[in-house]
C-alpha cells in the first residue's frame, strides 16, 4: 500500500459494522483489555458468540475489561472469560494454550496482542523483546492452539476454524535485509548490527517521508513485516479446510499502543493519529471481518476488511519476498524446536497456499 493509498484508505474508507451470525462459537482475543481488541469482543458478543476469552497480561485490566463489556452488551448472554496470558514468557503462553486446549470448542484466535517500545532488552532471557512478543510467542500460540482448532473443526461445526494475525499496513515502508543471515533472529536481536536506518524504503511524498525521519525505532514495524511473511508461509503448511489463516491491518487507530513511546516518535506517532487515525470502534470491525470463516481469505491479506493482496509491499510479493518468508519460516522452526522439540508435529502438512508472488 503506498502512502496516497494509506491516506485515501484512512481518511475515506471506513470499514462496515460486521454482521455475520457468530453463534455457538468461541473466539480467543488476545490483547483484549484496551483498544480494537477490546471493541472486537464487543462487536462479538453483540454478534451473539457464546464465549470470548480475554487473554490479557493483567487479570486485574481484564476483568475490568469484562465487567464494561457487560454493561454495553446487555441482552447478549455470551460468556467473557478473562485469562492470564504474558506473550514475553514462554511459560506463559504454554500454560495458557493448555488451558484452551480443554475447551469444549475453539473457532478462532485473533492475534492482536503486540508490543511497541523504545527500551532495548531481552525477553525471558531470550531475544530482543519485539521479536519475541509480536512474532516467536505468536506464532508459538498459534502452532500450539491449532489441535483444539482442528478438533472442533473436525466436530463439524457450522463453521471452519481460524486464526488472524494482525499486521500493518505500514510494513509497506521498510525492508528485510537481515532474512539473508545465517541467524536473522539473533543479528535482529543485536543492537550493534541492527542497521535500522536501511531498512527504510525511500518514499517521494514529503509527509510520509518527515514522519518516517521521525520514528527512529522501527522494531515494531519490522516485526509486523515478519508477521505477514510467516503468516503467508504458515498458510501452505496448514490445510485450509482444517483453518483458516490469515493476516490483515486495521489501518492506524487510537489505541494505548504507543503510551511508552517518547520523544520525536510519539511526536510523529500523535501528529499522525490526529491527522488520520481511526477509532478504535472502526478498527474492532476489522478484526472480526478478519475472524469471518471466509476460506478465500487463507494466506491473504486483508485490509479495509477486504482481501487485498495489492496492498502488500513490492518487497512481500517480489521472488525475494518468497524466499525470505521460506527462510525466515525454517528459522523460526528451528527456534521453537529448541524450547519446545514437538511444537512442529502441530503442524501438519496440507495444500499449497497462495503463490507467494500474488
């Protein structure tokens, strides 16, 4: 998506209210307590799901959380399960996924819970706190709730399993030349070897171009790059008719996103917000467009709750977008088996997803 589209996109495009019929199902939301994914719970429960789990850092935020969703959704008898879910700590997200997996049923995960920050520093112990959060323990919750996905699907339920990541239509704006190295996690990891500054794709419109000088970290967006490869690349390895997977943007809305962040990027960040930004209302309607069992949305791209392949970077759908996400897939594997040697038997193979050049 170029920087004219972004702009047309989020000052006349306004995504529809959802209206599909959601019940009977489950639905899991992470990063729930606030902003779209907060608005995506009620947009379900008003849908009539019969459970929306809040996967949350803070119980405490959660059950608040739960407690307002009440109150806005009277009339509408689903059940808001709030759970403790860290997605910095491997622990955490093992202990929560086995928790899911004792439900009666499971049809889709949104995965919206990320992080954005200046601070440096390692998750668990791990690697650098971007990575681990918006893409390892993601795709590390993904991998490990898809048997209770595949057993509910398998139940014949109404309607096919899902799983949705979300990403950003502002990846469009920086490269990935680190996807070439022996060990892209850990150079990505590195402070020293980072190259941030090179990542940055030029852009000739001048507003986008001052914004972009003004965001000096660009971690968080680099990872939502790493999202929609890995998300593309997941999509040949698992069946659709068994789950839908999908990745999609809300387009920039006003969320607690980027509280901790300081100085010229919260500068440009809130010049931005204002001049642009949807609300957070808006953007829940674009999680559950993307939590919808629409089988041709396996391994695509979505933005203003609409399949839209052409919104992706050159880079994305370039032969060396392809091979960077086969790469960056077998490096994420090799990662995760080293913490969690079975993780990869959750994956089975299946059909052949979207041509990675579309």
């Amino acid at each position: 998506m170029s920087v004219l589209s972004f702009l047309y996109s989020q000052l006349f495009v306004t995504p529809p209210v959802p209206t599909y019929d959601f019940t009977g199902q489950t639905i899991i939301i992470t990063g729930a307590n606030r902003g779209i994914g907060l608005e995506a719970a009620r947009h379900l429960l008003r849908l009539n799901a019969r459970r929306v789990v809040l996967a949350v850092r803070s119980t405490k935020r959660g059950e608040d959380a739960a407690a307002e969703l009440k109150k806005s959704t009277t009339g509408h008898p689903g059940i808001i399960q709030v759970e403790e879910l860290d997605m910095a700590s491997h622990s955490s997200v093992k202990a929560f996924a086995a928790r899911m997996n004792k439900l009666d049923r499971l049809d889709g995960v949104l995965l919206n819970a990320g992080m954005y920050t200046h601070e440096f520093y390692l998750a668990d112990g791990f690697l650098e706190s971007h990575l681990v959060v918006n893409v390892i323990n993601t795709f590390f919750l993904s991998f490990l709730l898809l048997p209770i996905l595949r057993a509910s699907a398998e139940r014949s339920h109404n309607a096919r399993a899902r799983i949705s990541f979300v990403s950003s239509d502002r990846h469009v704006m920086y490269g990935l030349p680190e996807w070439k190295e022996e060990n892209p996690f850990e150079v990505l990891s590195d402070p020293e070897r980072a190259r941030m500054d090179e990542r940055l794709v030029k852009t000739p419109v001048v507003f986008a171009r001052v914004i972009s000088m003004l965001i000096k970290d660009t971690s968080y967006m680099i990872t939502k790059l790493m999202v929609i490869l890995l998300t593309r690349e997941m999509a040949v390895h698992v069946k659709p008719s068994d789950i839908i997977v999908n990745t999609f943007t809300p387009g920039y809305c006003e969320s607690g996103l980027i509280d901790n962040i300081k100085g010229t990027t919260r500068v440009a960040l809130n010049l931005l917000k204002k001049a642009t930004a949807r609300t957070a209302e808006v953007g829940g309607r674009t999680l559950v467009a993307a939590i919808v069992p629409w089988p041709e949305s396996h391994g695509r791209y979505l933005n203003d709750s609409k399949i839209d392949d052409l919104a992706l970077s050159s880079f994305v759908r370039s032969d060396e977008g392809a091979k960077a996400q086969k790469k960056l897939w077998k490096d994420l594997m090799d990662l995760l088996e080293q913490r969690e040697p079975l993780v990869q038997s959750s994956i089975s193979p299946g059909q052949q997803g979207p041509d990675a050049r579309a």
